[in-house]
C-alpha cells in the first residue's frame, strides 16, 4: 500500500517535470507554415512626419524610392474563414515552432489511444469491510481509445477499457480473506483540447463488474467460502491529458506520450454476499450458504496514467 | 497532482469496524428445546440456530453483555441466562456495567427475545430454579473480579414477577467465615406456617437457610444459618451436597433437609418444625430447623431421603465400606445395607420400576473397576431382610452416568460407561441392551423420548439409537463433530444439529425422525455473519 502511494507521488512529480519539458521550445524540424492565409500584401508605408526630420541622422544615401502601391491592389488581408484562430496577433497559447492545432487530421487532436495506469479507489460500502482492512481498492488499469469526432477544439472517443486489482492481506475474524475485481467498460470521452499539449476531458464509462470474494474458513468442508457476482457498473469522471511529446507533425501518426491524471467516481449495482464452501456446485450433499449481507463496489477513485497515442 | 495524491490519502483514512479484527475464540454452544445457542463473547452475541423442514438452517441474533462469564439454561430449556462481567476499567459511556441476559421463547414457533438486568458489582456463578421462577447470580468459588468484592453477596432474579417487582434483589448472608459455594432450590415444602419455597445455600463452613417467598418483603427475613460441627473438635465441617424432601404429604413438620460433607462420616439432617411457642423475642422466620448428625461410619459419595417399609429415611452410600447406610432422622438409628461393590452413586427409580406404595426403588451406580455395573436396591424389603433388597444387574462394566428418558419411554435408563460400551436399561423387565461403539464415545438424549444419540467427539462418527428397537443408524459427517443437539422444529418434527466449533462455526442439520446425510445440510461460517 505505502508502496504505491509513493509510485503515485513519483508518478506526478514525473508528469509535472514531463509537462515543463513538453512546454520548452522545441526545434521545429520542419520550416514554419504561415497560417495567416495566401495573398498577403503588404501595408503601404506611414506617411511622413517633418517633426522627425530633425532627428533623423543624415543620410549618406539617398532614401531608395519607395513603391507606391498599385491603386488596383487594396490593402486587404485574407484570412480563411474556416480557421478557428483568426486573430490578427499570434496566438497567446501558441509557441514559436509547435504547429497550432489545425484541423480534424490533426494527429495530436484525431488518434487512436492505449492507456496503462493504476487505478485507486474508495469502497465505503459494509459488505467491503470482511475482504479488506480499510477503504481502499487499487487496479491496474488498460483502455483503448479512438477519436470517432472532431468540432473544432472539441472532440469524442470511445473505446474499451479494463480494470483489475486483488486485495488479499486481509484476515475476517482471524482467517485469511480477500477480493478480485474486474471491471470492463466502454469509455466514451468528452474532449476540449485547450492547447496542443492539453486537453481536458469528460468520461462516463458503462460495464459491468465482476467480483469474487473468499474467506478461508475451517469450518467449510473445502476450508474456503467463496463468492462470485456480475454487476453493472459506470465510471464517471474529469481529467486532463498533457502531452509529453513529440509536440510536432501534427499531420502525421506519430507516437506520443501523454500522462493522464483522473478523478471520479465509480457506481456499481448490489449484489448478494452468500457464500458457499468452495466447490459446492459439484456436491452433491445439499450445502447452506453464509450469508454476509450485500456489497456494492461505489466509491471516489482516483487513476494516473500513461498513454500512447498513433 | 495534489489532488490525486489526497484522493489516495482519503481512501487510506477509513478502516472497518473492529469487530472483524476480533477472533472466534471459544464459542460454546448450549441446547434448547427447540434451537441451539452459540454465544459468541467476542462479538457480544448471542447465536440462536432453529431448524425448518429440509433441513434448513434459521438464524436470529441478539445482542448479550460483554465479557461473558457463564452460561446456564433452564430445567425446561426455554430460556438461556447469560452472565457478564461487563467492561472493566470503563472508560467511556459505551463500556458496560455487569449483566445478567435472559433469552428465552414461548415455542418452536415464536421468535426469541432477550432482557438484560444490570448488575453493581461482577459475579461469576448462576443458579436455576428447576420451577422456572427464580434466578440467583453469586461470586461463588470464582477469583475476585475486583478490587473489593462481597463473596457473600447474591442477586435474586424473580422471572415471574411483574413491575416494579421484577428488579434484581440484593441480598447479602451474614458470613461466619464461609462464603457461599451452591445454591439448591427446594420445591413447595409443607411448613408448620404453610407451604414455603426455600433456597438451601452451601457455604465452606455452614449452611444457610432463606426464605424465598419472602424475598420482596419490605422488611427482608434474614437467614437461618446452620453451624455445621461434628461435636468432637471445634473444626468446622464443610458441606458437600444437600438433598430436601417433605415428607409426610399428611404432616407439615416433618420436611427436611439432609447434607452430607466433605471427608467427614457423618450427616446432617435438618427437619424444619415449628418455631417453639416459648421463644423471645419471636424469631423473624416462621420454621425452625432441629439439626441431627449421625455417624454412618464411612465417607459418604451420595445421599438421598427415600421411602422405606419402616418410614423416611436418610440413604448414605459409603463406597468405602461397600454399603448404605440407613439414617432414621428422628432417632438417628442406622441401618447398614452390604452392596455388591463400592457403588458411589444413587438414582430413585421408583415411579419408572411401577412399585409406588412397597418403597422406593433405588438404581446404584458409579462403582469405578467393578464388574457388577448397575444394582437395584428395593427399600421396600429392607427392614429385616437386608440381604434380599439389593440385586446387581448383568453389567459387567463399570457405569459413569444414568441418563433418564423422558416420556413416553421414562421406564427406560441409558447407562453410559467408562468404555466403549453402553446400554438401554429397562427398568420393567430388567434387561440392559448393550450398543458397541468403536471408541468412547458421548450420549445425548432426544427430549421425545425417542432416541439416543452417539458420537465420537473430534471425529464425524454419529449414530442414531431408536430407544424402542434399539436399532441404530450409523452415520458419517464430512466435519469433526464437538456436539450434538436434538431439537424440536416449528413444523411438529425433529432435527439433529451436530455443531462443528472449528473455524467460523459450522452446523450439519440432520433430519431427526428419519437421520440420512444425503438429505441433510451443511452450514459454515455462522459466526461471520450479521457483523
């Protein structure tokens, strides 16, 4: 448990350090796109000011004739209409050589996704108290994702994920007890990319939950009770995603490394605690069951992860 | 970042209740007419297990006092009496104080309730009313719970009363150096001043008489204590059992009461008369005891008043000399009866033989290496032909223990030995029906009447005996067994719970009228649930 408490905290300090990294000026390999539209002409020159004659130093050339713009050519500056920068000024968020985000083929908005991390959560429910000593529960978590819509800054994926964990030091009244849970779900996210490294995102994820639970009883004729359950469950959640790199080509599928910090909370359906000693199925001698009340697996929880994105 | 991190931190900070940290510990469990009782002390519960036809298992828990101390249920076993010691040093409002738990139900069918009465001080021993009316919660010969404590103290508990006098009544003996040891409740005795109950307490030193019927008396009738002496030395005797019987249903001055005593040859016999008119100031009770020690010129193992061609007498049996000894109370005059073997225990038979009005009917017992098992001795033909009133059955090993069978087979006695052999004794016919079983093995009765169970404890080994054929019905269980308990089921049958107290409990629920483990059921984990 300290363990990975200590994994987390190294695991957000890493990111933080892979989020300033990400945030440096990165070379640009490739020369800089104008995004300013084709057909710029320039701006006729400001007209002369006596009053700075004066100070202006004297010159050793003469001034070279200026041209005077051809009154067929207005000054007008074409910008396309379909760009959502259209902004005179560069982009406060936009750094020297990161290509702004662009368009729907923008690789680092448009993606397929795979996800590892881990995953802790918080079981408040009674029927939790026999299989563990505290609160919590902790998974390792695996998704993958594809972004299916594109609107501008916003976007949408689905995908599939699992979460797996076993909590098994624990004693109920002196014998060895524990939990499996497994949740299978299919993430569909909610994205707003705020920059090209950042997005934030809104996840509701439907599945269904699958726990086992055990409690190592001499008094069973197999020494074991065991219970096994289905459940439907969804996780909802907030999150952001910051890309550690690389920020550039964005037209084109290359790996990227992101790391994803995430919080929510998990809601599953009730399920029976009846237990039976192990094997009873396939005895024939009428068994009972123990009856230890009711579990539901809902709860905060909390998951950091590493993603890599194609 | 941070807030992740808090969020782990936050999950970190809860745990469960403590009582999944609390072990099984010692369960006991305790037989009732119609559920068995598993208390569970760690957890502060008490377990109450009946059974439903195909063997299903029905629970219902209560709640007891903390840090049980004994357990004891009633004649008819209907009710259950937990005492506790409760929490002590207390440091908070939720410790408890000392208690006294009644659990009981008014049929197989009707659930369970339970009542607490707190205690001021912690005691350690409990003594049953057979007559269900009173309950009494003493020190006894336990170590001292506390600091200070009155081992003369006891707390009276009248189950029939109603408010305001069903409160604990406190009552404290006057002590000439003796501390109370056993309570014996007598039935209704025929007095000089009316029909009385009365509570015959054993002390180290002497014996105390108190008037029950009396108990809620604004003014409490103090005791009557007997110094108990054998008039050659001024040591003081100690009791080792008492036996009361009334006497003469014609007469209401000849009840007694008999006590036999510790390595000593002689035994008392009080009979309780009228006080004498000429006595000043007029005592506060309405009896007085005349007390007569005899010499009957053995240590005595068992005593008993019984019915004899020649009146009431007092039965001694003196295993040492390998005979009884008969005490005439009111003369003291002895009779000696020469017995086959040393038998150390009496058992009267009298109603079950058929022979009320000749005598009583004496079942001997108890003579440890001798081949003469089980005698009769006939007090009916003592006087004057003592030779001809004992006659030894053909048991050839020696009897620990006589089981009497209720109706409708009350004729009948299962005697248990010290090996692996025990019979079912008819009384009418005088046959003993040996049952061989591999290994010792423990006998519980059936409160039908019906049956004898016998099991091997620590192993499945289980037999159903029908006490009317004398047919067992051998059977196997998948799990150790620690006990066994015959009890009734709402539905009219009958069902066998034999208790596995390994792990988190388990109970295998066999069909009673017609045992096979294939029908039967298998529970386990009792104790994990309802936490």
């Amino acid at each position: 448990m300290k363990n990975l408490v200590r994994a987390s905290i190294t695991l957000a300090l890493v990111s933080s350090s892979a989020i300033a990294f990400a945030q440096e000026k990165q070379p640009d390999p490739t020369p800089p796109q104008s995004t300013w539209g084709t057909g710029q002409q320039a701006l006729p020159p400001m007209p002369a000011d006596d009053s700075a004659d004066a100070e202006k130093p004297a010159d050793t050339e003469p001034a070279p004739a200026t041209k005077e713009p051809k009154k067929s050519e207005p000054a007008i500056r074409y910008v396309p209409a379909s760009h959502p920068y259209e902004s005179t000024a560069p982009a406060p968020e936009q750094e020297e050589g990161v290509p702004p985000l662009q368009s729907a083929h923008d690789t680092r908005e448009s993606f397929w996704k795979v996800s590892a991390g881990v995953r802790g959560g918080r079981i408040d429910d009674p029927g939790y108290d026999p299989f563990a000593d505290n609160s919590q529960l902790w998974q390792f978590s695996f998704a993958a994702t594809r972004t299916l819509l594109t609107a501008g800054r916003f976007s949408f994926a689905a995908g599939l994920g699992w979460d797996g964990g076993v909590h098994s030091d624990t004693t109920a009244r002196g014998f060895s007890s524990g939990i499996a849970v497994h949740r299978l779900n299919a993430p569909l996210e909610g994205r707003f990319h705020a920059a090209t490294w950042l997005y934030g995102f809104a996840r509701v994820a439907p599945g269904a939950v699958y726990r086992k639970a055990w409690i190592e009883d001499p008094s069973s004729p197999t020494a074991e009770l065991d219970s096994s359950a289905w459940a439907f469950a969804a996780d909802f959640s907030l999150g952001a995603s910051f890309l550690a790199g690389p920020q550039g080509k964005p037209d084109k599928h290359v790996p990227r490394f992101w790391f994803t910090p995430e919080i929510g909370y998990a809601w599953s359906g009730s399920t029976e605690l009846t237990l039976a000693p192990k094997g009873a199925a396939d005895d024939p001698q009428p068994t009972g069951t123990t009856n230890l009340g009711e579990l539901a697996l809902r709860g905060p929880f909390a998951r950091m992860s590493v993603d890599l994105s194609f | 970042m941070w807030l992740f991190s808090a969020a782990i931190a936050l999950g970190a900070c809860t745990h469960r209740p403590t009582v999944w940290n609390e072990g099984v510990g010692n369960a006991q469990s305790y037989g009732l007419d119609s559920a068995v009782a598993v208390v569970d002390d760690a957890t502060h519960r008490a377990l109450l297990l009946t059974a439903g036809a195909d063997q299903v298992l029905n629970r219902q828990l209560l709640t007891v006092g903390h840090n049980v101390v004994t357990v004891e249920t009633s004649a008819d076993k209907k009710t259950l009496f937990v005492l506790s010691a409760g929490d002590l040093p207390r440091r908070s409002d939720k410790d408890e104080f000392p208690s006294l738990t009644i659990i009981r139900h008014d049929g197989p069918a009707s659930a369970f309730t339970s009542k607490s009465y707190p205690l001021a001080t912690p005691l350690s021993s409990l003594a049953i009313d057979p007559q269900g009316q009173w309950v009494a919660a003493y020190a006894g010969a336990s170590e001292h719970a506390t600091f200070v404590e009155n081992p003369n103290e006891i707390v009276f508990f009248d189950l029939n009363a109603q408010a305001p006098q069903d409160q604990p009544i406190d009552r404290t003996l006057r002590s000439f150096g003796g501390t109370p040891q056993r309570l014996t409740f007598s039935p209704t005795l025929q007095l000089p001043s009316g029909p009385r109950r009365l509570l015959v307490v054993e002390t180290d030193l002497d014996v105390s008489i108190l008037d029950l019927d009396h108990l809620h008396d604004a003014t409490p009738r103090p005791e009557i204590t007997v110094r108990l002496s054998n008039g050659d030395t001024v040591q003081s005797l100690r009791p080792a059992g008492v036996v009361v019987d009334d006497g003469d249903p014609e007469s209401n001055a000849d009840a007694r009461i008999g006590v036999r005593l510790t390595g000593d040859t002689n035994v008392v016999t009080l009979t309780l008369g009228a006080v004498p008119a000429d006595q000043t100031p007029p005592p506060p009770n309405d009896f007085s005891p005349v007390i007569n020690l005899t010499d009957v010129g053995g240590i005595v193992s068992d005593i008993a008043f019984v019915r004899t061609d020649g009146g009431i007498r007092l039965a001694a049996l003196v295993p040492g000399e390998a005979k009884g000894t008969l005490v005439d109370p009111d003369t003291s005059i002895t009779t000696d009866v020469a017995l086959p073997a040393s038998y150390e225990h009496l058992s009267l038979v009298t109603n079950e033989v058929g022979t009320p009005g000749n005598g009583d009917v004496a079942l001997l017992y108890g003579a440890s290496g001798s081949t003469q098992g089980v005698a009769f001795w006939s007090l009916g033909e003592t006087a004057g032909t003592p030779y001809r009133s004992v006659e030894a059955l053909g048991i050839t090993t020696s009897v620990s223990d006589v089981l009497s069978v209720p109706e409708p087979n009350r004729e009948l006695k299962v005697l248990e030995s010290q090996g692996s052999t025990f019979y079912v004794l008819n009384l009418v016919n005088l046959t003993a029906s040996p049952l061989e079983t591999l290994g010792a093995a423990s006998l519980v009765l059936s409160d039908d009447g019906k049956r004898v169970w016998a099991f091997a404890p620590g192993t499945g080994n289980l037999a159903s005996v029908s006490l009317d054929t004398v047919h067992p019905i051998p059977l196997v269980l998948s799990r150790s067994i620690t006990n066994v308990f015959d009890i009734a089921r709402a539905d009219g049958g009958r069902s066998l719970l034999a208790v596995h107290a390994n792990g988190g409990f388990g109970v295998t629920v066999v069909d009673g009228l017609a045992p096979d483990t294939a029908t039967s059921r298998v529970y386990s984990g009792l104790l994990l649930e309802g936490l």
